[in-house]
C-alpha cells in the first residue's frame, strides 16, 4: 500500500521459504491487497548462490515449473533467476513450458559474449545486465540491440549505491526496449533511497506518475557530495601512469 501511495508502478518480491509454497502464499497476499494497481515480479534468486546470504535453497527444474505455474495464474509481470544461471537448457525447456509468464534474468552473467549465447539459447524474455556487473554502458547498448532483433525486453539489475543507478538510468532511457527501471528502496531491510543516494546532493526520486527524470547535467549527471565521502574516507590511493 505504501508503494501505490508513493506512485510505484511496480514491486518485486524476493522469494527464499524453504518451503516455495509459502513463498506463492506471500505472492497471493500481495496481489489481494494491490488489486490491478502495481504490477508483481518475483525474484527468486536461483541463478547462483549468494556469498553471505547464508545458505541456498536450490528448487530444481521440477519446483521451478511447478511455481512458475501458479505464479502465471497470479498474472505475475515476470519470474526472474528461477535456475542456475548456467543452465542454458533447463532454462529454455522452462521457458517453452509457459503462456503467458516472462522469464527473466541475467544480473551476474558477464560480457557481451554471455548475453549473445543467453539470447541466442533462447534461455530468457527479459535481460537483466547491470553497468556494475555485466558491462559498461556502451557494451550494454549492444546488448540491448541483440535483444530488440531477437524481441527481448532488457530490465536492468540495479541494487547498488546511486552512482550505478544514475548509469543505469541514462542506458534505460536510452533503449527502446525497457519497460522498467529497478529503483532500490526497500525500508523493511534499511535500504532506502535515502542510503542509497548518500554519496550524491541529489537523491533520485520517482514523480506523481511513477517515472524517474534523467538529470541534464553532462555526463551521468551525478554531483557527488564531496564533505560526506571525505567525512568517511578510510584511505585514498593514487596511481601514476606510465609512459
């Protein structure tokens, strides 16, 4: 409810019960109380074991299809990571297996090479580079042309500091195959805009119809706060070039 006041379009559940059906239940939940006005992604956060999440409830490509299912009759906008990132198969039989719910995912595949075989595997829907992770921009802009020949939506992953969602920002609203941005604010974990913006005088924000502005100023348009980062530098290190 807070993210319908606050204009959100959308919001992304992470799923982790080691039971997946309790996970489908949280999903119900949400949708009974949003209704039509936010769309629903789930994350289910299968592509590869996280260092320092402790420990990793892997679904198998049964559990997979089987949630995946009800999450297409909940009318969910995608089901991101749900298998090995890898698994090039399993992710196509997966992805053959469904209507009308997109597969997407991609966040720590890496290299334009890695993309290229994703798109061509027929393994995803969505593509979900991130500028931090997978490549640059200008690398990104090539991925998101492989994907609009192939009829590929590209997402990308931001769940970063606000310098990779300003990069982020400027390669979505350069590509015409973009339906969201992924905007970090999740309160219940202390991840807020506010923490995540620290660095920058001028937080993100999204308006009145859900859509955030691309800066004008040159370049990514970010002006870092300069008396915080040095308040909470540790060290500084310098590198001479050579001839």
């Amino acid at each position: 409810q807070r993210s319908v006041a606050e204009a959100y379009r959308a919001v992304k559940v992470r799923v982790h019960q080691a039971d997946p059906r309790d996970d489908l239940q949280v999903v119900a939940a949400v949708r009974a109380a949003v209704g039509d006005k936010l769309e629903i992604m789930v994350d289910a956060n299968q592509a590869g074991v996280e260092p320092g999440h402790g420990g990793h409830n892997a679904w198998g490509f049964p559990m997979a299809v089987t949630i995946a299912r009800e999450l297409e009759s909940m009318k969910v906008r995608w089901l991101e990571e749900p298998l090995p990132r890898h698994d090039y198969d399993g992710l196509k039989r997966l992805r053959d297996k469904l209507d009308t719910l997109p597969i997407a995912g991609g966040e720590d595949n890496h290299g334009l090479h890695e993309f290229k075989l994703l798109i061509d595997r027929e393994c995803y829907d969505i593509l979900q580079p991130d500028a931090l992770l997978s490549e640059g921009v200008g690398q990104m802009r090539k991925i998101a042309a492989l994907a609009e020949l192939a009829g590929l939506e590209v997402a990308a992953h931001t769940w970063g500091n606000g310098i990779g969602l300003m990069a982020n920002l400027h390669l979505s609203a350069a590509i015409p195959n973009c339906p969201f941005l992924e905007f970090p604010d999740d309160p219940p974990s202390g991840w807020t805009a506010a923490a995540r913006d620290q660095m920058l005088t001028q937080p993100l924000t999204i308006d009145s119809d859900g859509c955030v502005r691309v800066p004008d100023r040159p370049g990514f348009g970010l002006v870092l706060d300069e008396e915080r980062i040095a308040r909470y530098t540790v060290s500084t290190h310098t590198v001479s070039a050579g001839a």
